[in-house]
C-alpha cells in the first residue's frame, strides 16, 4: 500500500507539471494539429486535407493569424488505423494543439475523439462520415463539413426509387468500416422505400478475382447494385461485371466518386451512378481554393479536399469570433457564426454535423462525373 | 583479393542493379496525359550508391566469416557474459527499475503511450517465445488469441459491466482455452503446416469477428472500452496514461518471473527436448501430445492478458487490429530478438515498436528502411540480437 | 440451382485456381529445394505486372503495333521477375543458407516489405488501370459470359505452364539436378552438382511462372498496385500446402481446390465467410492428409 500511495503522489505531481508545460506552450502560437492518413495505401485520402490547411494557415498567418497570434500547423499520420489513430492524438495533446483538423477515417477518428474529449479539444474532420460520430451525441467536441453516410444512402434510394424507377437492388460492400457501414445503411433506406433486398453480401477486398460474387449477382437478376467501400474493389467488379457482358446499373458512394475510379475502370466506368458532395465548381471561393492548390503544388487537388479547406477556414474564423481559445465559447461560435467556405456559407448544428452541405447524384458521362439533377 | 578484383567486381554489381531498377526507377508512364518521365538521375544514383553498396557488402560478409569462425572460440557475446555476471545482475536491474519508474513522468504522454504499445508487445514476444522459442512450434495466427483477450474484455465490459481486473485472468483463460482448441488438431503437424494451419486459424478468428456483427459489432468495431479502475477514483487522462504504464510494466514482470521459472522446470525441459528431436524425447518418456497443449495453452494465456491490456488502453478495438500482419510482427520481434531467450525478445519487441514509431522523421521511407533493417539483421546477427544460452552441464571426472 | 449456374461457378474456380497455381508453383519450387517460405514470392508477380505495364505502355507511345507490345512486354516482364527473383536469393537468403530456418522466413518477410515500399517509392502508390493485353477472339463470343477471353487464358496458360514445368523436372539435366538437390543437398553436391547454381535456376523459373500470371491476372482485373502481391500469395501459399508444398502436380491441384472451395461456397452459401471455410477446409484437409493432398508423408529418422 505504501508503494502505492507513493506512486499516487508522482502521478500527480507529473499531472501538474504536464498541464503547466502545455499551457506555457500554447501562448506563443495557435497550434492548429492536421491527422489523417498520411502514408499507406489510403494517403490519397489524408493528403489534400493537409495541403488544404497549410494553404489556409499560409493566408490567415500572411494578414496577421487569428487573436493577433501566429498559427501554427502540427501535422500528424494516423495511417487510418484505429491502434495508431490513439498514439497520434495523444502526441498531438501533449505538443499542445488546440483544435484538430481530422482524422479521415472514420474507424481512427472514433478510437482518437476519446482522447481529444478529455482533453477538451475540438475535433473537425472533412472526411469521417460514420453517422454515428455525430448522431450519438457522446461526442460534443466533434464537428464535420461532410454530411454523414446515412443522408447519402438517403439520398441513393430517393433516386434510385423516383428516377430509376427500381424495384429489386443487390448490396456488396467490402467487410471494411466505411464500406459495411454504408451498405447497411444503404439496406435500412431501400427496404423502407419499398424496394426489395435480393443479396446483401461482402466480399474479400484484395482477392485476385471475383467472378463468383459476380455470377451470383447475376443469377439474383437485381435491377440496381448498390456498393459500400472504396473504389478499387468497386472498379474490379464493374470491370468483371462489363466482361461478362451484364449491364446491370451499378451505383457506389463517395468512396468511388474518384477520379481514380474512372481512370482505372476505363470505358467500363460509364453509365456508373455516384453519390458525392454537391458539385460547387461555380463556387467562388472554391475555384480560388482550387486554384490555389495549383499555384502551390503544381497539380489538381485530391480527396476531401475542399472539405479540408472549409474545414480550417470554419474553424479559424470560430477562434476568431470567439475572441479566445476557451473551449465553449469555440463551441458556441461554431454553432452560431456563418462563415463563407468552399462549400457555400456553413455553420454548424448542436450535434456537430454542417448545415447547407449535402450529396448529389453523379453519373459517369465520357469519362467524367456529372451531376444528376 | 586484390583492389583491382574488387573494383571490378563492384562494378559488375553496380551494372547489374541499374539494369534491374531501370523500368521502375527510371520510367514514369503518366497515363492521363499518356507522357513518359524518364528519371535517369535515379540511375545514376543507383549505379553510384550500388558501387560503394557491394564493396561494404563483401566487406561485411567476410568480416562475419572470419567473425563466425573467432567467435566460436570466444564463447559468448558481450551481452551475454554481461547477463551472466552475477555482479552487474543486481545494479543492472536496479538501474533498470529506476528508470522505468521515472520513465513516465520525465517524458511526454506520447512517449509513454507509445511505450505502452511496445511493452504489450513484449508481453505478446514473450508468450510466442514459449510456443516457438522454448516448444519448437511456428504459430503464424498468435494475433488470433491477442483478439480473444481484447474482445473478452471488450464484450464483457458491454454486456456484464465487467471491469478490467474480472476480466484480465478471464481474458486469459479464454485464450489459453482457444489455445488448446487450436493445439489439439494440429498436435500431428509439424513445422510449416502446423504454421499454415495457425495462420489459417488467425484468420478465422478475425473473419468471424468481422462478418458477426450480432456478436461482435463487425467492422465497426467496439469502442468506449473503460479504462481500468484505480479503487473506484476517476483519474485523468495523464494520470490513467501512467497508470497503464505501471500496470503493463507489472504484467511484463510477472511474466518475466514465470517465463524464467517455466525455462528450467519439468515442462521447460520437456519442451526442449521435443523441439530437438520428437521421437528421441517420446521414447523417453514425454508426453508429447500433453507436453505441446501445455505450450499452447501457457503461450495464448499472455496473449489474452495483452489483448486485455490493448483493448483498455486505446479504448477502442476492431478486427483491423488483429491482422495477419500483427501476428507476423510479433513473429519477427521473437526471432530478431533471439528465440528462446527473454532479454532477446524484450529488445526485439522494443526495437520493432519503437523503431517504426521513431522512424516517422523518415516519413515515407520508414517502411523501407525496416524492410531492410530486418533483412540485415538476419543476415549479420542470424541467432537473434541477443541469442539464447542453453544451460549446459559439464560431467567433471 | 440450375446447370448452367453450376456451371459459370465451376469455370470462375477454375480461373481463379489457375491464377493461385501460377503463383503457388514458384512457392512449391522454392520450397522443395531449400525448405523455405518465400514470403516475398508475391512481390515477384507484383514487380511482373508493373515491368509489364511500364514497358506496354512506353512501346505504345512509341507506336509499336499491338502484338509487338504484347510479345516484348510480356518478355520484358518474365526477364525482370527472374533478375529479381536471382538477386533477391542471391542477397536476402544465400547468407543464410546454414542458419537457423526461422531467420530466413524473417529475411524473407523483410524483403517482401522492401519491395514493397520500394515499389510505392519509385513508382506510385495509386492504383493503375492495366490494359487488357490479351484480345477478345471472335470465335469465343457466344461463350464471353461463361468464360472471358483473359479467363480463358488464363486457364490455358496454366495448363501449359504446368506440363512445360514437368517435362523440365522430369526430363532435362537441370530438372534431375533440382531432384537430387532437393533429396539431398549434400549428396548432390558430392555427385558434382553445383547446388548453389540450381537454387538459383530455381528462384529464376518460380519468378518466371510468377511473372506469367502477374500479366495475365492484371489484365484480368485491370489494374494493379504495390500491395497486390501480399493477398495473392498468402492464398497461393495456402494452395500449395494444401496440395502438398514441394509436390508441382500437388500445388495446380491445391490450387484448383481452393478456387473451387471459394466459388461454390460464394455462389451457394455467402461470400461474407467465404475465406473462413476456405481456412477450415484446409485444416480438416491436413488434420486426415497432414502432409497435403498430394505431399509425401515424410519418414521420420531418429
């Protein structure tokens, strides 16, 4: 016991020393932290996000920062994996960041919001889309400029339903976080519009071929498929599909509107139905954002990447209004304070979800994503 | 032997290598603008570093030969007359006490995060030790139990409210039970079927957990895992941080404690005796099929009580965690450490964990870089870094 | 179900066998010899279909009619894979030649992740559309839905590869040499048999075969990136123990059951446990044959 109470005394004699060293630090800048994917197979998804705040640190810093301080960026890889997503969040505490910019995926951001929770940090991600992050409510600190999985399976089977006219649907994801989540809500949506489920299945993602899942789909005869997960798979079971001379309309999430999907599918991607955030190319601040990223980089932006930026200009203008970096008034300033984004004018509701974003539907047309009206 | 001979033969290595890197380092097809990027400075890098390369290379490898045969006289390594000597034993664990009890509070929370991640590692290096280091037995699925352990906390915690010190013996009960459950079909295989047959295993553990969504919530995981409870006080999140700490480092003892006794003990023997040669050892009377379930059963047990430990330190667990790939990294941390021998498995665990974790500077090239690192290290240090001795007996007339 | 069904699954296993045999045969090769688990085989078939893609693509911009494309490539990629495979042996496992097992499974699982990352590094880590190199024959059109032009090549090549492998194990000095080898390294090496140079020529002929269904497979999927081996060749793997690792007729029928196991069970029961029952098809296969299905059952010396 002795040993014990000893113990006792150090963990709180370091508690206080931790606490004083990270206030001492916060004072000279506005440590902003970026996590995400940042190697690995999913880095295409974590990047822009981090060249999308370091554009909009670069400007805000250039007319004098936020609060009259500088802010600085603290970028952090999570990899997109739960175990890892914890190490990052607690790296990005103890250096002393403020607010966060991430994560990406939806299975990190839940294993890290815990962390940022106790910390009082507020978390703002341009990519997690699990509903659950915001609907739950157990996480008053998240915030997103994304609408969440469920508005988007809504979406799918509104059009589906009302402009495709479909009766029978077969679902496949693949057996990921993101890719099963959405295939079931995809399911919940589809059987409450009235269409009927033929086959609600995974597949292995990686596997050398996938000519079984495809047969089957095909003996079940559905009039629509719809896919939960990413676009590698999806663009290999297109292709199969197109092969075998099967014509069935195919229609995916976010997770495939990628540019990638129809560079690799190719001539077989045409005539795909995505579902993706509104289009806001005529948007003017996203072709300045856009252009921007061109200025800087040399090349198109990727994934999330106006989300990203929307992301940190919200946030920034938060502390800004707020006056302070005093947890609820951020909060309350998110809440309550417009601001003009990429994305349109957003604010945010009191589960942390964005209002005036959303999902359209996309077809491919001659090797291009365009909007379904 | 002459210089001349080496250069030369430099050379033909440095040709060699630039022509086998040629299509992928040099060629960069841009297949939207239909554009080929020609690198030829990556070439030249190539041929250049190769040169120097094969010279420290051939340099190397003979040094280890000459090195092999001088050694073999010498006996034992630094470290391991080091590790013998009674007198350094006692101030060497001291000074190692000291620092592992300040550790915490002199670095960051990250560090001490990320130390928690390397030390269960090391109590999941040192339960594999038993099965392959002391039994003999390739297991390629040891993610399997580590699963078992964090989903029986995880799952218990949900439905029964069952706290972290319940669970922690349950967890490893439970794995040592899917341990004998593994351990009994595959008590006639050897070698590597009996690998296949595990990292089968694995898998099946983790697709169950993956496609059950009833039972284990799927791919979408469990998260709000409790921290464990220090006598009902709700600690903050540096303290809980260091508590875990604490909690690892005494696990990781304890396991050291038994480990150590089990070496030398009836079974440790037995053990060794089956790994050197099946058939002598049955015909001396070991029970071969009760001696192996025993490792099997004893080396998940640990895995369990890691997986415990994992689930209620980052509070959040899926099936991602527990991956083929996890088993093949505790695999390495056993065999680069030294099989068999505890102080090798405790370096291999932290030199795998923390390298990866420090090596993030390295950014992209991180991979690489351990990639190479592991191969290296085989080659140079085969037995591990700090290679088992066997307890022999002299017979003195 | 109806036939025809029955049949389309029975054709998709069959295909994806093929694709497992061209890859588990290298495995099986590699194995017999030096007993050891090439875990960067995989990396082999990856590092085949990206030579293949880089140098079709570069002859097409150069305007080089198709079928010369094909030819070149497609011997491009074959040659590439064997350097790899011939260097890789020469620097990851030769020095371990008398170490303990384990340390060359580990060296092995270091190069695989070398290749990896190297491949990531120097080309790219997106994913590649690959063209389909193979043509769709006119005379096979009204068959396309059951079986695909690049299925059907698949399918042939395996059979092809698989007979030209036996006649040179059976039949040719090299093929005796790597039978006397792979009984008794030591034995052979005293008949005058230069072991290092057949271990070598064995690597050489398992990346070859590697190489093969690294571009067919590619351009039946149509795309490729650097992690594509990884999944690949643990399934190959899987198929060549479950023939029996270090039997070639016991690896394409391994192989052949496995693709079979997974389609069926896809096709009548579900593709969400697809893999599990191909694991504990597996171990009710080596609990009853535990040397594989068509392995040896080894005698054991004291």
């Amino acid at each position: 016991m002795k040993k014990v109470g000893k113990w006792l005394a150090l963990i709180t004699v370091s508690l206080f020393t931790l606490t004083a060293v990270s206030s001492a630090m916060a004072a000279d800048t506005i440590k902003v932290g970026v996590a995400g994917a940042h190697s690995g197979d999913l880095a295409s998804y974590g990047l822009p996000t981090v060249n999308a705040a370091k554009l909009v640190v670069k400007k805000i810093n250039a007319s004098g920062g936020v609060l009259g301080k500088q802010v600085e960026l603290l970028t952090e890889d999570d990899v997109c994996k739960p175990e890892v997503a914890g190490n990052t969040a607690t790296k990005l505490v103890s250096d002393g960041a403020i607010v966060v910019i991430g994560h990406i995926c939806s299975g990190a951001t839940k294993s890290a919001l815990g962390i940022y929770k106790n910390a009082n940090i507020i978390t703002i991600s341009p990519s997690a889309t699990s509903p659950d992050l915001t609907l739950s409510g157990e996480y008053p600190n998240f915030f997103r400029t994304i609408a969440h999985d469920a508005v988007q399976a809504q979406v799918q089977a509104k059009y589906a339903v009302e402009t495709l006219k479909i009766k029978t649907v077969a679902i496949l994801h693949d057996k990921g976080d993101y890719g099963k989540g959405q295939a079931e809500l995809a399911q919940k949506y589809f059987t409450e519009a009235g269409v009927k489920v033929v086959l609600f299945e995974g597949v292995t993602p990686g596997a050398v071929d996938y000519s079984a899942i495809v047969t089957k789909v095909k003996s079940k005869k559905p009039e629509l498929i719809i896919w939960g997960g990413y676009h590698p798979e999806a663009s290999k079971i297109v292709t199969l599909m197109r092969k075998k001379k099967m014509n069935t309309i195919f229609m995916g999430g976010d997770g495939i509107k990628d540019d990638t999907f129809i560079k690799v599918a190719g001539e077989f991607a045409e005539g795909v139905y995505a579902t993706g955030p509104r289009d806001i190319s005529q948007n003017p601040l996203a072709i300045q954002a856009k252009k921007e990223h061109q200025d800087a980089y040399g090349s198109d932006p990727g994934a999330f990447y106006d989300n990203a930026y929307s992301a940190t200009l919200a946030i920034l203008n938060a502390i800004q209004k707020a006056g302070s970096t005093d947890y609820a008034a951020v909060v309350k300033a998110l809440q309550t304070e417009d601001v003009e984004t990429p994305l349109g004018k957003i604010k945010f509701d009191a589960k942390g979800d964005a209002t005036g974003i959303g999902f359209s539907v996309y077809k491919i047309e001659k090797g291009a994503f365009a909007e379904q009206k | 032997m002459t210089a001349k001979h080496e250069i030369r033969k430099s050379i033909i290595a440095s040709i060699w290598f630039m022509f086998l890197t040629f299509p992928i380092m040099v060629i960069k097809v841009n297949t939207v603008t239909n554009t080929i990027e020609w690198r030829w400075y990556n070439m030249a890098l190539v041929g250049i570093g190769i040169f120097f390369l094969s010279m420290l290379w051939r340099y190397l490898l003979k040094k280890k030969e000459e090195g092999g045969k001088k050694e073999k006289k010498a006996g034992l390594s630094l470290i391991q007359r080091l590790l013998q000597e009674k007198q350094f034993a006692l101030p060497g664990m001291v000074i190692i006490a000291v620092i592992t009890i300040i550790f915490p509070h002199i670095f960051s929370m990250y560090q001490t995060n990320i130390m928690i991640s390397a030390l269960i590692f090391v109590m999941l290096g040192l339960g594999l030790n038993i099965v392959i280091g002391l039994a003999g037995l390739l297991v390629l699925g040891y993610a399997a139990f580590f699963a078992v352990g964090a989903y029986a906390y995880a799952l218990l915690n949900l439905h029964y409210g069952v706290g972290f010190w319940i669970a922690l013996p349950i967890g490893g009960i439970l794995a040592a039970l899917f341990g004998i459950l593994l351990g009994y079909p595959v008590l006639r295989l050897r070698g590597d079927y009996l690998a296949i047959v595990t990292l089968g295993f694995g898998e099946i553990i983790r697709l169950v957990l993956e496609n059950w969504n009833e039972f284990s919530f799927g791919p979408s995981g469990i998260k709000n895992i409790p921290k464990p409870g220090f006598f009902g006080i709700e600690l903050s999140m540096q303290a809980t941080t260091i508590y875990i700490f604490y909690i690892v480092v005494l696990l990781v003892v304890f396991t050291i404690f038994v480990i150590n006794r089990l070496k030398n003990s009836r079974i440790g023997r037995a053990w060794t005796a089956l790994k050197d040669d099946e058939i002598a050892s049955q015909a001396m009377g070991i029970d071969k099929a009760k001696t192996k379930l025993r490792a099997f059963a004893l080396g998940s047990t640990w895995a369990g009580m890691a997986g415990v430990v994992f689930a209620a330190k980052t509070t959040f667990i899926n099936p991602a965690s527990f991956t083929l790939w996890e088993s093949v990294i505790i695999l390495c941390t056993v065999v680069l450490g030294g099989m068999g021998s505890i102080a090798g498995v405790i370096a291999g665990a932290l030199l795998l964990i923390l390298l990866p974790e420090y090596m993030r500077d390295f950014g992209e090239f991180r991979m690489i870089t351990f990639g190479a690192v592991l191969i290296l290290m085989m080659i140079f240090r085969p037995g591990g870094m700090i290679e088992d001795v066997r307890k022999t007996y002299k017979f003195e007339k | 179900m109806d036939f025809e069904y029955f049949t389309q699954l029975f054709f998709g296993g069959l295909t994806r066998g093929s694709i497992y045999a061209l890859i588990a045969l290298g495995y099986t090769m590699v194995y017999g010899i030096i007993e050891l688990i090439n875990f960067a085989h995989g990396e082999i078939y990856m590092i085949g279909a990206f030579t293949g893609l880089i140098i079709s693509s570069v002859l097409t911009m150069m305007g080089m009619p198709t079928l010369a494309v094909i030819i070149l490539a497609g011997m491009a990629a074959i040659i590439y894979s064997c350097a790899y495979g011939y260097t890789m042996e020469k620097i990851a496992y030769k020095p371990l030649r008398n170490a303990p097992r384990l340390s060359a499974l580990i060296s092995a699982i270091g190069m695989s992740l070398f290749l990896q990352n190297y491949v990531l590094l120097a080309q790219t880590s997106d994913f590649l559309p690959f063209p389909s190199l193979v043509p769709e024959f006119k005379f096979w059109e009204p068959y396309s839905h059951i079986l695909t032009t690049p299925e059907l090549m698949i399918l042939s090549t395996t059979v092809f590869v698989m007979i030209l492998l036996t006649f040179l194990i059976k039949f040719t000095k090299i093929g005796k040499a790597m039978r006397a080898t792979s009984q008794d390294k030591i034995m052979a090496s005293l008949l005058g048999i230069n072991v290092d140079q057949v271990i070598s020529a064995t690597f050489v002929v398992g990346s070859a075969t590697a190489a093969i269904g690294g571009i067919l497979i590619a351009s039946h999927i149509g795309q490729i990136n650097f992690y594509m081996g990884f999944i690949a060749g643990i399934k190959a793997f899987v198929a060549a123990v479950l023939g029996g690792i270090g039997s070639i007729p016991g690896a394409v029928l391994g192989s052949f059951v496995l693709g079979w196991t997974e389609s069926f069970f896809t096709g009548y029961i579900s593709s969400d446990y697809e893999d599990v029952f191909a694991f504990i098809f597996l171990v009710v296969i080596l609990i009853f044959r535990p040397s594989g299905i068509l392995g040896r059952s080894q005698t054991q010396k004291v």
